[in-house]
C-alpha cells in the first residue's frame, strides 16, 4: 500500500516537472508539416463570370455608364457613336456642340470678369461668374444634354419631357447673357452687349474682353436655336406614335372585352414593329 503511494507520487512529481515521456502507442495520426507559404491554387474564372454578368445586365434592360469622356480626365458618359442610331446621331451631335459651346462661354466670362475684377476691383461680380460656371456646365449636362442621350438610346416618349422644359430654359438664357441687361449688378456679372458698350470707354482692355464674350453667347444663342430642329424630330416621332398606338389599344381594349367575358382578364403587352425599343402596356 506504501509503495502504491510512492509510486503515485512519483508520478505526480514528474508531472508537475513536465519530464512526462510522450505516449508512443496513442492511437492519433500525425499530419504532415506544411509550410505557411504554401500556393493555394484557386481557379478564377472572371473572364466568363463577366460576360455572364454582361449578358444578364443587356438582357434586363440596363445600360451601365462608364465615364470615358474627356480621355484624359473621364468625368461623363459619352457614346455617340455606339449608343445613338445613325439617323439621330447628327442631332446628337449638335446637342453635344451646343453643350460645349456653353462651357466655352461661361469660361470665357469667367476669364473675363477675373480681368475686370483686377482692373476694377470689384469682385461681387466674379463670384457671380464662378457661380455662374461651377452650377451651368453641370447643371446642362445634367438637365437637357444626358435625359436627351437617354432619350434618343431608347426612343421613349416620356423620356423628351425633361429636355423639353430645361432647352427652352438655356436658350432664354444664352439670349439673356448675350444682352446682359442692367439687372444684377449693373449687368456687369455677364459679357453682354449692354456692359461691352459701358467698358469700351473706360477700360479697352476689359472692353475687349467683353465683346469677344459678347460673340461667343451670340454663336451660342444661334446654335441652341438651330438644335431646335431635335423639336421637329421629337413631334414627327410622338405624332407617328399616336397614329401606331391608336388602332393597337382599340383592338386590345376589344380583346380584354372578350376575355374579361370569360372569367379571366389578361395583360395586353403589345410590341410595335416599326419602333423596336418600343413597348406599349394596355
């Protein structure tokens, strides 16, 4: 019994001291040693899984914008000549003239109320200026020329209304600023006739400068105008709709008579051949 003892507590003491020898005879296997850097080979098709995404998007109806234009520095969208119909892409273009010349003109009033200011220290006005082209560039992009792009990709109907409205908005005011009457600050905030006539006689130089602003709202006014021509299209195109959509809603109106006859009522969704992109809901 004493030695039972003893030999347990042997046991405890080399326990404790950890000159315990490892079990041979445990009944676990042992995995081989891997190193930490080791390759994992995980195969990655992202070429296919692209194009599945590609076709999913395309079938669906999503067109994904990615900004490719200026090159240099891409902060738009712009496509024409992959997005736009061949027989719309002369319109388009002019729309895009029209919106450049914009951003040419506001720079130029920027550039020319910066020479005013230093020559006449008045700087409400070149603030007015700044304001002038940070909120006017974006803003017709925003407003006419990108519902317009939208619009001619797909040839829907509801799609003119916002360029509708803000158009006729720009040319009211490439005319104004081209006049530049004696409203805000004397007229002096945008290279107008008005104030290119005032400056003549005291400044040349900022004279100048006005006048040749002066010209670039004229141009700009006249090519807004002749883009007017986007109008004709956008009338000739709803009154062609009309006529296609009049007959096919009285012949799906007879139809969903006959079939609410019957206990059922179904959807009539009818595609116009002539118009491809085109579907109209009953």
């Amino acid at each position: 019994m004493e030695e039972g003892e003893q030999g347990t507590s042997k046991l405890l003491l080399k326990w404790s001291s950890g000159s315990v020898p490892p079990a041979t005879n445990s009944g676990l296997l042992q995995l081989p040693h891997e190193s930490a850097t080791a390759p994992i080979d995980i195969t990655l098709d992202s070429s296919a899984e692209l194009g599945r995404r590609e076709e999913a998007t395309a079938r669906v109806g999503i067109v994904i914008e990615e900004k490719n234009w200026p090159p240099f520095f891409p902060i738009i969208h712009h496509d024409i000549a992959n997005e736009i119909r061949i027989h719309l892409q002369k319109l388009q273009y002019a729309a895009f003239t029209a919106f450049l010349g914009l951003f040419v003109c506001l720079l130029w009033n920027t550039i020319a109320l910066t020479i005013a200011w230093i020559r006449e220290g008045d700087v409400k006005i070149w603030f007015l200026s700044i304001i002038y082209f940070i909120s006017g560039v974006p803003g017709a992009y925003i407003l006419w020329y990108r519902p317009l792009c939208r619009a001619f990709r797909t040839e829907g109907v509801v799609q003119f209304a916002g360029f509708f409205l803000f158009y006729k908005l720009h040319i009211i005011f490439c005319v104004f600023a081209a006049v530049s009457p004696r409203v805000v600050f004397d007229g002096k905030s945008l290279t107008g006739i008005l104030p290119t006539l005032d400056l003549m006689s005291d400044d040349v130089l900022v004279g100048i400068f006005y006048f040749v602003g002066f010209g670039l709202f004229c141009l700009e006014s006249v090519l807004s105008i002749l883009v007017i021509d986007i109008y004709k299209y956008i009338w000739n195109f709803c009154r062609s709709f009309r006529v296609l959509v009049t007959p096919l809603r009285i012949v799906s109106a007879s139809a969903l008579g006959s079939d609410t006859g019957s206990g059922c009522v179904k959807q009539k969704k009818i595609v116009l051949c002539a118009r491809p992109n085109i579907t109209v809901s009953l």
